[in-house]
C-alpha cells in the first residue's frame, strides 16, 4: 500500500508525451520514466529475497527462463551473459513448447519465470507443470498477488506503475526488468570475481579482437 500511495512524478507512464512535445521533451520524460523505474525496483528489493534468488541460481546446474513476448528479448541479454562466464541458462521461447520444456526441465535446475502480470494461462500451465516437477522456480513479476507471487519460491519485484494495455509502450517495465536481471547477472559474477573476471577477458580477446578507437576504450 505505500508503494502504491507514493508520489509517483507527474509524467502518465502509460502516456508520458503526445503530438505536442518537441523531440528533446520527448527524450527527458522517457529518461525520467527510467529513472523513477530504476528507484521503484530497488525500493522494491529485500536483502533476503535478493540473496536467495542469488544463491539459488549459482548452484543451480542449469537455469530455464521461462517469458512471453517482448520478456523474452529481455531475458535474451541475461542469457548471453550467463553463458560467457560458463553458467547454462535456455529460454522457453516457442510458443507451444512451454509445457515440453518445463516436463523436461532436469533435476538440479531452476526456473526463472518472468510476467508482469502473472496471470495468464500459459504462465498457470508452466507454474503447475514446474511444481509437479518440484523445480524450484524465482519470480521476477508485479507487486501483486498472482500465479507467480502465490506459487514461486522466490519473489523479485519489478516495478508496478503501468496498466496492461492502455500505453504507449513498456518503458518502465522493461527497464526494471533488465536492471533485476543485471542485479542478479552482478552478484552472480561476484561469487567468482577473480576467476570470471579472468575468463571473460581472455575470451573476449581470443573470439573478438577489436582496435580502440577512443582514449577510455584502450586496454593497460
């Protein structure tokens, strides 16, 4: 109820501009919009799911996210990166397969399940498959009570200020969303900082030479 009583900025998330503001109007309410994302999505995390979450995906031997639509593109980033530092992450992406790939999610993994609204029937299909299964499952979905929130072992909360379909476009969502997956992306890095740090930098050289084209680019 706080969160939800707090002050938000006076910029509509759903309608922040229309056909009466310039370009650079335009560019400073969307960079505000991401701004107050980014705040409500710390405000919104506790220590103690934070670092469940957290464990819970570094000792798990693989991670199967399972997203619709535009979360899966999303999630696509956190997979990328996962992978370079040798940790398996799969997304569910085709639709139809969700319920295959939650009845062929394997012991010892988890499942990172990503919806804002968290209640649609694809996401009860997987949540009740997955629990069959036993699989641990993290949430990441809005600040009220849903499939997810009832049924998932850990909660992350992204940032709930946007209605379903009355809006120009998933501004503040996918903001909070990309910034819980880099959190949990960071932490995960940091439980082997010095072994990571050694492994990305001699990949990134050996598959992807580039020259520096600027001062702050070049490599001591």
């Amino acid at each position: 109820m706080a969160y939800f009583d707090r002050q938000a900025n006076n910029i509509d998330l759903n309608i922040p501009f229309d056909n009466t503001d310039s370009i650079l109007s335009i560019a400073n309410k969307i960079t505000e919009i991401k701004k107050e994302a980014l705040e409500d999505t710390i405000d919104l995390l506790s220590y103690q799911t934070l670092y469940s979450a957290v464990e819970m995906l570094h000792n798990a031997n693989e991670i199967k996210i399972f997203a619709s639509n535009v979360n899966i593109l999303l999630a696509k980033e956190f997979q990328f990166k996962m992978n370079r530092i040798q940790k398996s992450v799969s997304l569910s992406s085709l639709e139809g397969e969700h319920i295959y790939d939650a009845l062929n999610t394997r012991e010892g993994a988890i499942a990172l399940v990503i919806s804002y609204s968290g209640s649609s029937k694809k996401m009860d299909e997987i949540m009740q498959t997955l629990q069959s299964r036993k699989i641990p499952i993290i949430a990441i979905t809005s600040l009220t009570e849903n499939l997810l929130t009832k049924n998932a072992d850990v909660i992350l909360h992204m940032a709930t200020r946007e209605k379903l379909y009355s809006k120009i476009g998933q501004y503040s969502t996918n903001t909070s969303i990309l910034h819980l997956l880099d959190i949990l992306y960071s932490a995960i890095f940091a439980k082997n900082f010095e072994k990571n740090m050694k492994h990305t930098i001699e990949t990134s050289r050996m598959a992807n030479y580039r020259r520096a084209t600027a001062k702050p680019m070049e490599e001591q």
